[in-house]
C-alpha cells in the first residue's frame, strides 16, 4: 500500500498542495483526478523523492522510500525519460544494467504488444510510439507499484486504446497502479479508485464500483457534483 | 465478446447482466467452459478486479460453477437455466408495464403490437 | 561500486564524440604548427646560408638552435590547449544541466536509479577527470610525436633535443603547457588536487542551484566563495599579516588538511542535496 499522509508542498509562495492524504492499494487502480496544475503531477513526484515534499508523510508498505524502493515502485513521467538519441534496444540494456528488477521476456513482449522496433531512435518515433517506448520502460521492470502521469494525454486514438489496453492485461495485473488523468472517459470502466483533487486538496476519494451500486453514479457525475457544487 | 457499458451501473452487474442473457439465449450452454477472470478482464476491458467479483456473484447465484484448479463453466443445472428464463422475461415485462402504464394502453392493443413488431424484429434479424 | 563504474562509463559514452574531436582537434593543429615552425626555420636558414652567405655556425648564432621550444610560442600549438580546457569548464556544467534542460526528462531516470545518489554526483566528477588526464596524456604522448618530427625536418647541427621534462621546464611563451604538464610529481597532485576540488566545489554550487533555484544561485556563488576562503585561509591570513608563520612543509601539510576538509564538506552537502533537495 502506498500511503500518502497530509502532504503539502510550497513553490516559493505558492502552495501547490495543501495537506493531501489518500491511499492506494496493491492490485488496484487507483486515479488522480483533476483539472490541470492542481498538483497531481507533483504527488507522483513526492512519491518516488524526485521532488521533496514540505511536510506530510510517505510509507511504501509502510516504510519511507530508499534507494532500494526503486526496484519496487517504478515511475512513468508523462515525457520518456531515456536520451533521445538512443535506440530502444539501448535504452532496454541501460535499464538491464541498472534495476535488477528488470524482466527482459516481459519487455520483448512490450516490443511486441505495442509494435516497437527496437532498433528505432527514440528521437524517430511518433508521439504515440514514444508513450509507448516510455510505458515499455516502466512496464517491463517486475514492481509492485506503478505510478504513470497522463498516459493518455496528446497522443492518438489508436495508441490510447492499445495503452488502456495495457490495464486490462496482465502486464498490470496485482500489481499497484496509480495514475494521474484529466480526461477520464478512456478509462471509466478499468479503474477501483478515484482521488478527486482540487486545490491542492482532495476533495474526494471513493471506490468506482461502490460509488455506481449505492449512488448511481458515475465518476463523471461525481466530477461534476464537486467541480460545479 | 463487447458489451457497451452504461457509466452509472456497476460495470460487475453489467457483466452479470450480460452472461445471463447469454445463458438464457442459448449462446452459453449449459456445461459449457467460459473464459478465465484475467482473459475476461481482456476481452471486456475491464478491471480484472471487477471481473472477479463478477465471477464471484454468478458463482453465489450457482450461474457458474468452478471444480478445483479447472476453468470455470456455466452450470449443469437445468432448473437455474428456467429460473433465470423467467427472471429475465418477468424483468423485461416489468418493464414494458412500467413503461406503457401512464399511457392507459387497452391490453389487446398492446398484445397486437407487441406480436407485431416483435415479428417485424425478428425478419429484420434474418 | 558496480553502479558507479557503470555511471562513469555512461558519462564518458555521452561526451566521448566531442571529446574524440577535441582530442583530433588537438592532434591536427599541433602537428601542424610544429611542421610550419620547423619549415619557417629552414626557410629562414636557407636564406641566410644561400641569399646572405652565412656560416652554419654564424646561423646558430644569430637564430639560436631549433628545439620544441619554438614550437610552443605558435599559436596554433596553444590554441587547442586552451580550446579543450575552455570545453571541458563548460562541460563541467552542462554535464548536469544537459539532464534537466529541454525536453530531456534524463534526471528522472538518474535519480531513480536503485543506487546512492552520491554515485551520480561522483560518477559526473570522475567522468570530468578522466577526460581531462586523458587530454594530457595524450599531450605527453603528441610532444614526443613533435620531438621526432623536428628531428626529421631539422639537421642535428642546428637542433637541440629536449626531453619532456626539460622542455616543460622552460616552456614559458605558451603557458599553457606548463600548466597542463607540472614538472614534478607533487606540483602534478598539487594542480590537479586543487582542479578537483574546484570541481567538486562547482559540482556542489550546481546543485545548490537545481535544489533552491533563484535562491540556489546566491547559496552555490556563497558557498563557492566559502569553500575558497576556507581553502586559501593560510595565504590570506599571511598576506594581511605580512609575515608567513608557517614553514612550507607545515603550510602543505595544512593545505592537505583543508583540502580533505573542503572536498569532503563539498561530497556530504552534495548527498544532502541530492537526497533530500533537488527537484526534478
């Protein structure tokens, strides 16, 4: 389980998040929701220490992150995070190098599920073809935690569909996922968990399934009664 | 297999919905082997956490049944198939009471109609 | 110790095209330059022997005889020299700008890599001196290569043969060389010592910049001057008094302490920064 415990954090003046608190938890989906510059994006940040955080808490299974936790929770930026004059292979060996947790059969099988070439310059690929090459990176490291900011954001129909894909997959499957997401409709169906946030606060955190049986309603209808009330 | 989902009712009692009518259509027989949870999860894009608990409801409900590591099947059990028959007509009819009672429908006419484009239906199907 | 071999190596593959170029660049205009030296000297012996009826002797006399040190006051010879240490002070900045600027996300990768962070940090210095003793070794090697072509191009009467070391001794036009290549060991651990530490000083202010931003400039530039203070206390303190108080030995032996001290502040607050400060 990842524990987030009031997290806050200032950018100079300005407080980008302001006492933020929600779990995820081990086999589930769990989404960040909210309009853009509401501060998901340096949740996820917090969470794996590439930014700190002004105070509040963060347990990985309940214990503060460490080098080694970076063979346990991988992070996907929304921008892929390899040179961009590498080919895919190269970027595939660099990882190999580094993370133990590196599954090379499961990255093959990411070359082939999202039809990369590994041959290819990152600096070659279309919009959507880098997402993928990102994913892959992300993917095929055997973790228990997946965090990825906008998988879905600027990049086609047809690549979208392939990453949601992904979710449905056992790639992802009993594994922890978080993701952030300002467009919902992609993914309605496939997540348990939604954290609303405006504000640099959550305003809501329910379970997608619960909220549909006891109220009727949909995580859009939700979106609305917070955003509009 | 694709099934449009509605966003407001719970995407597992869609599913549940959905294996049912296929039951009840004959599409399923009875005894027959189903998909595993995780190849469910796939073809439905679902979260293979709401086909588990789909799986689970139609196994409490003896829809389904599983014998140790085997694949799940649907049941053998021809009185669930009639029960379920009648649940779903009964449901359906429910329904269409409901829905034509404000309108104060003489029966005879409402049958006659009912027949007529059922049939109508059913051509356009062939 | 694994994954910071393999950081090391990485950097070295990412700057090693212009540091091949800068090492080709080298090559090429020192050689040049000695050719050019040495046919400008014959030309001008020819003429003096032929045109001007001189003796050989009377030559030597007039135009002093022909060594290396002839060499060093083109400037084709200095240029490179200055051209490759001018790119590597550069680089010792955009070695780790170059992760966060553009749309290069590379940091992310780097600090999320199952090892200490330090080993970045440390991996980004060490890349800096190999490539840097790799450029004066490879000028070792290029005045020996010099010294044959003179001796092919120049008779033996009118040369003088200079080792290294001699002829490092009184390079002087080109100050360049003297820098790069001290003439003994100690003077060697001396220049690169400090060169080190200034890098690690830099490295330090780096990411006092990437940790605070705006803020982080005037904390890296004040703990820069901090780390200088510190490090040259004893010539400041003998300066203002006017009196030296220390024998030289006693002086080294100090320098070495504050060196040790001013390293190794430098390492501990660059590993609190990058573990607990710097953001992506």
């Amino acid at each position: 389980m990842i524990e987030v415990k009031n997290v806050t954090k200032k950018f100079g003046r300005k407080k980008v998040l302001q006492g933020v608190s929600f779990t995820a938890n081990k086999g589930e989906i769990t989404c960040l929701i909210g309009v853009n510059g509401v501060g998901k994006t340096t949740i996820l940040n917090g969470i794996v220490n590439l930014t700190p955080m002004s105070s509040g808490e963060i347990l990985i299974d309940g214990e503060k992150l460490t080098k080694e936790t970076y063979e346990k929770v991988a992070f996907i930026p929304d921008a892929i995070t390899m040179l961009p004059h590498m080919r895919i292979e190269e970027a595939m060996q660099f990882m190999q190098d580094f993370y133990n947790s590196w599954n090379n059969e499961r990255a093959e099988e990411l070359l082939q599920f999202f039809k990369l070439k590994k041959e290819d310059r990152i600096s070659s690929l279309s919009k959507g073809n880098v997402a993928k090459a990102n994913l892959l990176l992300g993917l095929a490291l055997d973790v228990d935690y997946l965090l990825m900011d906008e998988p879905f954001s600027g990049i086609d129909i047809f690549s979208r569909e392939q990453i949601a894909d992904v979710f449905t997959s056992h790639l992802v499957e009993d594994r922890g996922v978080i993701i952030t997401t300002h467009e919902i409709n992609d993914i309605e169906h496939i997540i348990d968990k939604v954290v609303l946030l405006d504000d640099g606060i959550v305003f809501k955190e329910f379970e997608t399934e619960e909220m549909r049986e006891v109220e009727g309603k949909s995580v859009v209808d939700v979106m609305r009664e917070v955003y509009r009330g | 297999m694709k099934i449009t989902f509605n966003k407001r009712d719970p995407v597992y009692v869609q599913v549940v919905q959905h294996f049912k009518e296929q039951i009840v259509s004959g599409k399923y027989e009875l005894g027959q082997e189903i998909p595993s949870r995780r190849e469910l999860a796939n073809q439905l894009k679902i979260n293979p956490n709401t086909a588990q608990r789909a799986y689970k409801e139609m196994e409490e409900a003896g829809l389904i049944f599983t014998e140790g590591n085997n694949p799940s099947r649907i049941t053998k059990d021809e009185q669930v198939l009639r029960d379920l028959r009648t649940e779903l007509i009964e449901g359906a009819v429910d329904r269409l009471i409901a829905a034509v009672e404000p309108v104060n429908i003489p029966i005879d006419e409402l049958i006659g109609l009912i027949q007529e484009k059922y049939e109508e239906q059913r051509r356009g199907q062939v | 110790m694994n994954n910071y071999l393999k950081l090391v190596n990485f950097e070295l593959g990412r700057f090693i095209k212009i540091y091949f170029i800068l090492a080709g660049i080298t090559i090429a205009s020192q050689l040049i330059a000695t050719v050019l030296v040495a046919n400008n000297y014959m030309k001008l012996f020819n003429e003096e022997i032929y045109t001007n009826g001189m003796t050989t002797e009377q030559f030597v006399e007039t135009h002093g005889e022909f060594s290396l040190l002839h060499v060093q006051y083109s400037q084709l010879f200095d240029f490179p020299i200055i051209f490759a240490a001018a790119t590597l002070i550069i680089y010792s900045f955009f070695i780790w700008y170059r992760d966060w600027l553009g749309k290069n996300t590379f940091i992310y990768r780097l600090l999320m890599l199952p090892t200490a962070r330090i080993n970045i940090y440390l991996a980004k210095a060490s890349a800096i001196f190999l490539m840097v003793l790799g450029l004066v070794a490879l000028q070792v090697i290029l005045l020996n290569v010099e010294s044959n072509i003179l001796k092919w191009m120049v008779p033996a009467n009118l040369r003088v043969d200079l080792g290294i070391m001699e002829f490092i001794g009184n390079a002087v036009g080109g100050f360049s060389v003297g820098l790069i290549i001290p003439t003994s060991f100690i003077e060697f651990l001396i220049h690169y010592g400090v060169g080190f530490m200034v890098v690690f000083i830099l490295f330090t202010a780096i990411l006092f910049e990437r940790s605070y931003r705006f803020k982080g400039i005037a904390y890296g530039i004040g703990y820069a001057i901090i780390a200088f203070v510190v490090f040259f206390a004893p010539f400041v303190v003998e300066m203002i008094l006017g009196k030296s108080y220390l024998y030289p030995i006693e002086l080294f032996i100090l320098e070495v302490l504050l060196w040790v001290v001013v390293t190794g502040v430098s390492i501990w607050v660059s590993n609190y920064l990058l573990n607990k400060k710097v953001t992506v």
